[in-house]
C-alpha cells in the first residue's frame, strides 16, 4: 500500500540538511537550436530577414513549484525557488531568471510562513492540491515544467532513519495529471526519489513510459572543485572512495551521489549495482584495514588536507556505505570530516590517487549561496527538455542510500555490521556522454535574497 499524506503542524525540523548542482556540451544553445531548424525557415515564417531582432522575448517556460515545507530561509524550497524567480549566480556572474513560476503547492502550509509571503509579494497563487497546482486550476496540464522539493518539513523517521518524506506522494499525483492529459513536462526532484525502492523504481519507469526529462539529486556534484577538474568518459576506474560529514540519510545522500557522478564516467558506464553495505561505529576502522585499496584512498586524502595521523578514526560518527559493481568496481562512502566532499579514486596507469575536492561551503541565508548549480541545470532542461545526466544515475543513487539505511536492521534488530544485501534489480547499464557540469567562475558574493519586502 502507498504512503498515506503525513498530516503534521509543527515548525520545520533540521535545517542543516543541505543541498546543490558549466555547461553540458550535450546541451544546444537557442541560437544552435534555431541554426539546426533552419534560419530561413524562421524568417519565411515570420518575414524577419537574417540579420534581423524579433521584438517579442522568447517564451518563458512556465513552472508549478509542489514543496513539502518553506518556512525557514534554511529549507531547501526557499534556496530553489527564490533562485527560479530571481536568477542565479552562474559563471562568476547573475544570471536572470529565463523560467517563470507560474503556481506553488505547499504540504505543510499552515507552518510555512514564508511561502505565503513570497508568493503573496510576487503575485504567485497558492494552489491546496497538486493537482490545481500543475493544472492552474483547470482540468488539463497547464505547465511547462514540474520542480518537487520535498527536503524539509515536520515529518517522522522510521526505525532505520528513512525520513518519510512525501517525494512519492508528490510525484504520483503529477504522475497522474501527465496521464490524463496524454503529454507530460520536464520533472526535477530535489534530493533522492524516494526512501523507498519500489516507489524510486516506480518514479523512474513512469519517467521512461511517458517520456519526459527527469533531474534530481545532490547539487554537490556540480558544486565548484579543487582542482577545477571532470574524469574524461571512459577513464579506467579501478576503486573509489569519497570523504565527507554522513551522519545521517540526508547527508549519506550527498556523498553517495558524489561517487556516482564519478563511477558513472568509469571504462565501459555504469553496469549496475550487486551490493550495498553498511558498517556503523569503531567496526568501520576494522573494514578499512581489511581493505587496503580504501585505506590507501583514505590516507591520500588526510595528506592532502595536511590533517595528524588518525584524524578520520577520531571523528564524532564513523560509518562506511560499502558499494560493489556488477564490473568488479569497488566504491565506498567514509565519514569523515574536514575535507569537504572529497572523492579520491584509484586509476589503472597512475601511480597516485586522482583527488578532486569540493570545499568552501558558504552560508544558506543568501541570493547566491551554494545551490545555484541546481537552478541553472532545472532551467536547461526546462528549456531543452535534455536531462542534464542520464536519470539512472538519480535511480542508482536513490537505491545505494535505500540499501545502505536498510543494512544494519533485520527482523527488526540492529547490528553495527550490517548485511551484505545483494540487489539484482539493479544491474541497469548506461554510458555516460555529458561535459563537465560544475560551477566555474568567480563565487558569488554573499547578498541577501531578493524578496519582494523588507524582511
């Protein structure tokens, strides 16, 4: 039976759950667009000759905003959604917005003072249900491009740290919509699918069965790296890790979609995944030493950070997410902190390990923090209808994280050693083709959100 609504009116939980995401060369510019449709076409159309400027703009594509809860500056809907109205930082420099917010849906409304006054200060309806939300209120879709996210909010955690939140319950009813309508839109999907598998797997086969763009996950990927560096499609990955703070499923995510962003880039694609594991507490040193390639991967990385001997094993929560390919790779997630999000991989032919870090967090309260990666890649698939990276990555991931929280708990007992579980659903293969996504440039300057009122 499918998640139920979670009905709930308190102030939003921990806000230090957080979020990201230069351009693809996969994406077409509107010029390599139009030259690809023919310029003499445009202008037997329009009695414009080459040279010539139309008067009107483009069409903004017009997109329903459904959040789970923005009431705190902090909450992930805040960061997006002021972006897509406003612009965003992007290249060392503002971009505008080229997408128009056109309805918002929010699941916690009543604790969600914010979203009522921006909306009320940018003339945005506030839509009760999904549906008006993608709809207009009408009976059809009505919108160009659906943007879900469903990161914060007051919503319970089950027994294995899952935090039910209402991804699914979110896209099954724009799902719905789309069907009805016999077309559908672009979709992005903030963070994982779901904390649930079937429900993640459910959202992807609807995206391929009616053929529309999916996006989501971490923006870390494409946040700004030391070095400003992509592994080259094809590069001969042998074992990888990545460093960075997991205390919990929100923040594992993150980490867990850094090494995707890498794997996937691997000699041959991605093959699928055979295993996830988990081992929590001292336990995780003990599978460190067991296993040289990740050690030696750990030790690169506390050289590189100039960091004393053993100042991973002193940290607050040790834990390690342990992935095994279908190829053979191997992959792990290893708390740590003090190095960011830093991926280390071993690479067949190179004598040292290939480190690329992403670092410098600033701070969420502002017009150009962290996240603008995201807004720039939703408003490139909103515009091209192209997924900016093959969307069985966010599958992958989604089912890594899954797995990975499930590990420790069988017939509801807990062992700091959890369970090899095999997953032969997730053998799904791709190559990877897209150029480098993340952020280049100057970093913005930090500068209050636009608002539309004082404070």
């Amino acid at each position: 039976m499918k998640k139920r609504q979670v009905e709930v009116a308190a102030e939003a939980a921990d806000s230090s759950r957080i979020t990201q995401t230069i351009e693809s060369n996969s994406f077409l510019t509107r010029r390599e667009m139009l030259g690809m449709t023919g310029m003499a076409g445009v202008a037997a159309l329009t009695g414009l000759g080459p040279d010539a400027v139309a008067e009107t703009a483009p069409k903004r594509p017009r997109i329903a905003c459904l959040v789970s809860y923005w009431g705190l500056p902090t909450s992930h809907a805040d960061w997006i959604i002021n972006k897509l109205l406003d612009g965003y930082w992007w290249k060392g420099a503002h971009t505008p917005s080229r997408v128009e917010v056109v309805s918002v849906y929010v699941h916690q409304l009543d604790t969600s003072l914010l979203a009522q006054k921006v909306c009320k200060a940018k003339n945005i309806p506030i839509y009760k249900t999904v549906g008006e939300a993608v709809t207009l209120g009408g009976e059809e879709l009505a919108v160009d491009g659906v943007v879900i996210v469903a990161e914060h909010g007051n919503y319970p955690t089950d027994l294995k740290g899952h935090w039910l939140l209402p991804r699914w319950w979110i896209y099954q009813q724009v799902v719905k919509v789309f069907e009805q309508s016999k077309r559908s839109v672009p979709v992005f999907n903030d963070k994982h699918l779901s904390y649930n598998w079937d429900d993640a797997k459910w959202m992807f086969d609807k995206s391929r069965e009616l053929k529309f763009a999916l996006t989501g996950g971490s923006s870390i990927p494409t946040y700004f790296r030391k070095p400003e560096i992509e592994l080259a499609i094809d590069t001969p990955i042998k074992n990888s890790i990545v460093v960075g703070g997991a205390p919990d499923e929100g923040a594992i995510s993150h980490c867990i979609d850094v090494l995707q962003a890498f794997h996937d880039r691997r000699k041959g694609g991605e093959t699928g995944v055979k295993s996830v594991q988990s081992i929590r507490g001292p336990e995780t040193w003990k599978w460190v030493e067991a296993n040289p390639w990740a050690g030696n991967l750990l030790e690169a990385v506390r050289k590189n950070f100039d960091l004393p001997p053993g100042h991973f094993q002193e940290g607050r929560r040790a834990n390690v997410c342990i992935v095994e390919y279908n190829d053979g790779t191997n992959g792990a997630v290893i708390s740590g902190e003090g190095v960011g999000w830093t991926y280390a991989g071993e690479i067949v032919g190179q004598k040292d390990p290939t480190l690329i870090s992403m670092l410098g967090w600033p701070g969420p309260i502002s017009q150009y923090h962290a996240a603008n990666g995201h807004e720039h890649w939703i408003t490139e698939m909103m515009l091209t209808g192209k997924e900016p990276f093959n969307a069985e990555r966010l599958l992958l991931s989604t089912g890594i994280v899954n797995h990975y929280m499930d590990s420790n708990w069988e017939d509801g007992r807990y062992s700091a050693v959890g369970r090899r579980i095999e997953t032969p659903y997730m053998n799904m293969s791709y190559h990877s083709t897209h150029g480098p996504l993340f952020e280049t440039g100057q970093r913005p300057p930090n500068t209050p959100y636009i608002r539309g009122f004082e404070s």
